[in-house]
C-alpha cells in the first residue's frame, strides 16, 4: 500500500551531480528534487536520512531465466560447460518441472535479486513444452510479486522455433496468453534456413501482438553465424529498433574487423538494444578453443562507444548453463568490466549505466524509470558516493524504495580489525560494513 503522506529523503547524493539533494514524494510520486545548501539535521517518520549515500534509480536485471533458475545438477550436472550440454541437461529437467516447483524456484530467486536493488525484470521462459507449465507458472508469480517487482515475461523457444514439433503454435499461443516480449534463438535452428525463417516469424508475431522483441542472438563462438544482421534489418525495415533486443550476439567477437565495421553501420540504423551476460558468456564461450581461448563475449566497449544501447544481464542463478550465482548484479558489472576491458576513466565514471538506465530503456519502460520529478518514487541508495566507489568498493545497497515504500533495508553490523604488530600497538578500529546477502 502506497503511503499517503509527504515523504523525503535528505542528504542524498545523485549520479553525475555535485553537492546534497532533498527528493520529496506522495503517493508513491517523486514531487521535487532540491538542491541542499549544506547537511540537514531532520527526524521523523517521514524523513529518510541518505547520510551523504548515493540515491538512484532501481537496478535492473534485463535478462534471466527464472522458470531454471536452481536446478544445477538436477538430474545431471553439464559436465563440458557447453551452451549445448545446457540445453540437453535442460531438457532433462523441464520434463519433470511443476506448477509448484517453478513458481517456488522464481519466488526464491526474486528475493535474491530484491536484496540486492532489483526492481525490474525481464525473464526468458521456455516454451518449447507442450503444457506451457512454465510460462503458466510465470504468469502468477508475475502476480504475486508486482509490489517488489516489475516483471516482463518473453516466450522463448529454447529448443527453436522452426526445429521444435509445434514450436510456431507454442510461440504464438505463448503470446496469446499475455506473454510481454517474443523471443527466439535463430542459431540453435539446424539449418542457417530456418535460423532466417525464424527471425522472420517472430518479428510478424511482434507486430501481430504489439509485443518487444528480444533474440538470443549468434551465442555461439563460430564467425559465420550472422544472423544478427538479419534481425537488425528486419528491425530496421519495420521501424521497431527500440523496441528490439539482441542478447548475447558472443559471436561478434568472433567476426572480422572488416565485417564487423560494415555490421556496425547496419546496428547504428537499426537503433536496436543489445544486452551482454559475460559472467555466463566467458563460462559457456571458448570451449572449442585450446589456445589462445576467446573470451567469447560481444563487443560490448565498442558498441557503447558507437553510441548503441548495451547493458548487462546475470542470465542465470545455478541452473544447467551456470553453476552459481546469488542474485547480486554488482557482481556481474565487475566482472563485465574486467572482461571486457573497460575500466578506463571513463567507463568507471558512468559504469553504473550498464545495470540501470541502458537497461531501462532495453525494457522500455519510459516514465516508469528515472529520479524526476512526476516519476515513481521508486530508488535505492547504496553506501558509496558515485559511480566509482560502488565498483571499487562492491559496495551494497542498503535501501530499495519502489513506489514510495520501503520493500528492502539492510541492517549494518561491527566489523573489529586489530592491529597485531605489538601489544602496545593493538588498537581497534572499527568500520561499520553492510552485512552480505
């Protein structure tokens, strides 16, 4: 329930701002945003006190797969680390799922992502199963969470869509039943024919529905699997860039110079999204290679400094494609940068982006997003002052507000260190650290 009254926040720092702020909101609707002359001393049960931390909006997770989340090793465990094994022990599991087990498996893991700031999103869910238990399933958690969560459903043909008995029928009615964004998986197709013809089909489906698009797109290491320009140009032909999404796309950093320099002048028209997962990516990719072994991500750095929408996903938590995880997408951004070589001066300074504003708009949500005045009263603040420190620091959120309440805070704990070079030089110092989740 939204609270009625005037609410504040004092001592805020914003991203890419200099001094203090005082964000005021009621009913759940940021109503000022004020600049603060120096430190405020307020108190109230309507007075949050942000003690000079980093106010934003809400992380978000653009692209995970919460029908498969916590089945790793169940009922064998991907032994190669393969995309493909993933997908054969996947397919194990699925045939065994439930109502109940999906639903109790997303729900956990939601926790996991709201502990850690996630406010929005997007989950895969495979509906290559005749019964759609899954998806179903889904659907009601999608219910049952909205106070926490803004969660978009994307009907995907994990085992194809042209390949798959039905997989046309099953896509559609998927859609039909309210799914939010189509989905596809062109490479996994058994022919580069019926990869083509794919794109094709869920594209008409897009606009059939009125429907995003979001393609888990080349995830291969092999440089001829191009099939991302296929969907860019559908994107671009029917006018729906921003409204698209390739994932993945791990085959790009497989491409050549020369034809990815050409690719890029079709990506850039195209306006369309792109999300990496590298932690998954660089688990999955380059098991082909002995040495030298690709990392076998994107081109992420080169794609955000062309000016195209990137960001980052955690993909999976402990399922067959990824064997661990805890929901903390802070986690995924360090690697991410490491990975991908962007821990340059500039790329710290806005790094934060890759998990929040490039991701808001991959799910395009508008309105919804943003610290202004007649947007949600919907931010966290974590205990750090920009950008910077959150990444060098790991820092945690420490409050997550979603229309005006509060739905997570994170109590502090002592952490004693001791000098031990000698008896007289033993003091104690103490720093108050946010306790891990």
């Amino acid at each position: 329930m939204i609270r009625e009254k005037n609410m504040k926040v004092i001592n805020a720092t914003l991203r890419k701002k200099t001094g203090l702020f005082t964000i005021s909101y009621h009913n759940g609707v940021i109503d000022a945003i004020e600049p603060q002359a120096g430190l405020l001393i307020l108190e109230g049960a309507d007075v949050i006190d942000a003690k000079q931390q980093l106010l934003m909006s809400p992380l978000v997770d653009p692209h995970i797969h919460l029908d498969a989340v916590l089945t790793a090793g169940e009922p064998e465990w991907n032994m190669s680390g393969t995309l493909f094994e993933g997908i054969e022990r996947w397919a194990q599991r699925k045939s065994s799922i439930t109502f109940e087990d999906t639903k109790q498996r997303a729900k956990q893991t939601i926790d996991m992502l709201v502990a850690h700031g996630i406010q929005h999103v997007r989950t895969h869910v495979d509906i290559t199963d005749p019964q759609l238990t899954g998806l179903q399933a889904m659907f009601e958690v999608k219910n049952e969470v909205k106070d926490v969560v803004n969660l978009q459903i994307v009907a995907f043909p994990q085992e194809g869509i042209e390949s798959f008995k039905n997989g046309r029928e099953l896509l559609e009615k998927a859609l039909q039943m309210g799914a939010d964004v189509v989905g596809g998986i062109p490479h996994f197709e058994y022919t580069r024919d019926k990869g083509v013809s794919s794109v094709h089909y869920l594209m008409d489906l897009a606009e059939k529905y009125n429907v995003l698009v979001d393609v888990h797109c080349d995830e291969i290491d092999d440089p001829n699997s191009r099939f991302l320009e296929v969907l860019a140009d559908e994107a671009l032909v029917r006018n729906m860039g921003e409204r698209v999404t390739a994932s993945h796309t791990t085959a790009m950093g497989s491409y050549d110079n020369a034809y990815c320099y050409k690719l890029f002048r079709l990506l850039k028209r195209s306006k369309i999204n792109f999300i990496s997962c590298p932690t998954e990516s660089i688990h999955l990719q380059g098991r082909f290679d002995s040495y030298p072994k690709r990392r076998g991500l994107t081109r992420v750095a080169e794609i955000d400094r062309a000016g195209m929408n990137i960001c980052f996903a955690q993909d999976s938590i402990r399922d067959p494609w990824y064997p661990v995880g805890n929901g903390n997408i802070l986690r995924i951004l360090d690697a991410g940068l490491h990975i991908c070589h962007m821990l340059g001066y500039e790329d710290l300074q806005h790094c934060l982006d890759l998990i929040s504003d490039n991701s808001a708009k991959t799910m395009c949500l508008g309105d919804q997003y943003g610290i202004e005045v007649g947007k949600p009263a919907s931010f966290i603040l974590f205990n750090a002052k920009n950008d910077y420190e959150v990444v060098a620091n790991q820092a945690k959120a420490v409050l997550s507000v979603r229309h005006g309440n509060i739905i997570m805070q994170r109590q502090e704990d002592q952490v004693q260190l001791l000098s031990v070079n000698t008896p007289a030089q033993r003091d104690v110092a103490t720093t108050r650290l946010a306790i891990g989740v």
